[in-house]
C-alpha cells in the first residue's frame, strides 16, 4: 500500500515524499481514507504508531486550495508536542501553500498574534492559551471546518477537559471532528459522547496495549539503592535513555545527582521554563543529552524516534501511565527496552502491569493509591528479578 492509493492528491504527497515517508502505518492506512471522506473519527494507537501523520495529511488535503483563513484546529496537551506537531504539519504542507502556526504559553501573546496575521490554515494549539487567543479577540473559530483533539487521554490527565468544552462550544456546527488517543478513559468517551456521536473508530492494537516491539524487564530494588542501580544501567548504555519519575521535585534533584556524578544527563518537568523545556528536548533529541529525567506529563511531548530503553525508576500509578511511558521506545516498529525498578512498596503496581502484559484482564490501580487491583482476579505473586 502506498499513500498515493490511501487518496491524497499530487501538493501533500510531495510533502510526504519531503519528509521521507515510503508506506503508511497500519492507523495512517485506516485513518486517512475514513477522514478524507468527511466522515468523524476516533483514532487509537500506540504511541509512535503514526497519529500525527494520520489527522494531518488528510486535514491538510482537504484545506489545500481552499480560502484562505484559520480552517484547522489541533488541540493538544503540551507545548513540545504543540511545536513537534507544527513542525510536521509544516513539512507535509509546503508544497500546499499552507500555512501553520501555534499557540501555547510561555511565548507573549502579540508574537503568536503576529504570526496569525501573516498568515493562519491550521493552528496548533494548548487549551488554556488558544482560549486566551479567543478572549482577546485574536482568533476566530467560525471557519474551522476540522477539528483535532490528539492525545485526549493527557488531556484527560492533566486537567484540560473543562476547557477542551469551552472550546468546542465556540466551533462552527458543521465540522468533521476527529479525536485521537492512545487509550480510551471513561471521562473521554463522555466528551465523545457529547462531541463526536457516531464517530467511526479506528483501533491498532488492544486499548492501553503495550506496542510487541518492547522487551519489558522488572528488577527488584530498595528504595535506598535505586539510585546506585540506576547509575550501573546507564554505565552501560549508549544510547538515549529516559528515566520516568512521579513528581517534579525528584526529576530535578535526580537529574542533578546524575550531572555530578559526570553522566550526560538533565531533567525536563513542569515547573522549568518553557524556554528551558525546549532546549533541554532539543539537547536530547541531538544526543548532546543522552539520559533524559522527566515527569509524565513533561515527556508527553517527546517525540523521539531513537529512545533505546526507557526506566521506571519511579513506578507509574496506574497501568495506563505504564503503557505511556514503555511506548517511548519500540517506536514506528524498532525494537525497544523498558526496565522498572520495582520497590518493595510496589509491587501491587507492579503485579498489576505483569498480568497485563501477560495478557490477563486485568483493571488498572487507582491513581496515587498502591494497589486497587477493584475486581481483578487474583493472580499468583510473580517474584521479581533481582538486581
């Protein structure tokens, strides 16, 4: 199967052959024809599956040749996916005459409005800024004719569904929604409920699976000896490492233990600059940084094709998390790595994510409890490896 056959005219699938894509993945393949007829759509898929490439080559087949004019919106949850986002879109659309722009915080708001004015098809934006956009009268929603809510679980996460409604109240009645996810809470089939009934689903992959591609291994260690467990990995490892922690004081004072003790390391969370966010992803993304700390929500904007292994050295509240930050690695197909470093406090977690990848219906725990297994068949206790 070729792009050419999915539908796209001659202008996007020049852009496609610029950023040197040869056959679509499974969701582009599925996605790309539904969403070029017009019909509402719901993609699931793995992350790394392809979903950018999957709402914004269709999106931007449809506005090509079209009046001028803000026609595209993509919502997303992070101002590095926001900008990762824009910077595709911008390639599959150069030979379209199209124009991309964003809105996310941490930028004034008269250079983003700037930009708009020179030219403005398709917006990618955050929530809370594209609604500040809004108030100030800097945009208006009226010709949107599609609409993209990507990474709606995140969404979900990190609190933007009040907004996300606010949004979708301002948008024309006639628009080709599209949502995409790479798992489906409860909270976000209500918003499809209201928003995009009816809507055709396309699934790669079981709901809040972990892509095949990943080796997962689980090592039993002392909260004191994490650290010291750690350092023993990435003395090992070449490549790009990312290393997942629960909350943003820990990112930090991690990031900077590793630094001094001469690893090529740093920190990405929430409460750094958006300015010291950026050029921490970009040193990371050029392997100047080769050993990534960061929160769950910092690293939801990393788009990195290259991440040989991913380590839990914090383990993830909920099953879902764990999906999220495995499927970091073993992108688009590569082979990947994921090692959690597993406390003796957390091993119901880790009993929980077990069963899953064995593939046991297993209910996720709830978020900041250790354990709920709420239903769950009890299982045997697996012994974990030792370091």
């Amino acid at each position: 199967m070729s792009f050419q056959s999915l539908g796209l005219g001659e202008p996007i699938l020049r852009g496609v052959r610029s950023a040197g894509y040869e056959q679509p993945t499974d969701i582009q393949a599925q996605a790309i024809p539904k969403i070029l007829a017009r019909q509402d759509l719901i993609g699931l898929g793995q992350t790394g599956s392809g979903k950018t490439a999957a709402f914004g080559l269709p999106m931007l087949d449809r506005l090509a040749g079209g009046e001028p004019g803000l026609r595209g919106l993509i919502i997303v949850p992070t101002r590095e996916l926001c900008v990762q986002v824009a910077e595709n879109l911008r390639i599959y659309a150069q030979h379209a005459g199209l124009h991309v722009c964003t809105a996310f915080g941490g930028i004034d708001l008269g250079i983003q409005e700037s930009a708009f004015k020179r030219g403005l098809d398709v917006l990618v934006a955050c929530p809370g800024r594209l609604i500040d956009h809004l108030e100030r009268r800097n945009l208006t929603l009226e010709k949107v004719q599609m609409v993209v809510l990507d990474e709606a679980d995140r969404m979900l996460d990190m609190g933007f569904m009040p907004q996300i409604r606010k949004i979708f109240i301002r948008l024309p009645h006639e628009r080709q929604n599209l949502l995409f996810s790479a798992t489906m809470p409860k909270e976000v089939e209500s918003l499809v409920e209201d928003f995009l009934p009816g809507a055709e689903r396309v699934q790669i992959g079981a709901r809040s699976q972990a892509a095949k591609t990943i080796a997962h291994r689980f090592v039993g260690v002392g909260v004191s000896d994490k650290k010291a467990a750690l350092e023993r990995v990435l003395e090992r490892e070449s490549g790009k490492v990312l290393i997942f922690v629960n909350k943003k004081i820990n990112c930090e004072k991690l990031g900077n233990a590793l630094k001094r003790d001469g690893l090529p390391a740093d920190a990405i969370h929430g409460d750094k600059s958006a300015e010291a966010r950026h050029a921490c992803l970009g040193a990371f993304t050029r392997g100047k940084v080769r050993f990534l700390v960061a929160t769950d929500v910092a690293a939801r904007g990393i788009d990195v094709d290259d991440i040989d292994l991913v380590v839990n050295y914090d383990f993830p509240l909920a099953l879902e998390d764990y999906v999220h930050r495995s499927g970091r690695t073993g992108r688009a197909g590569k082979a990947g790595r994921a090692l959690s470093l597993v406390a003796p406090s957390e091993k119901r977690l880790h009993a929980i994510v077990a069963a899953h990848l064995r593939g046991e219906a297993v209910s996720s725990a709830p978020r900041g409890r250790a354990g709920g297994g709420g239903g769950r068949k009890r299982q045997p206790r697996r012994r974990l490896q030792r370091a």
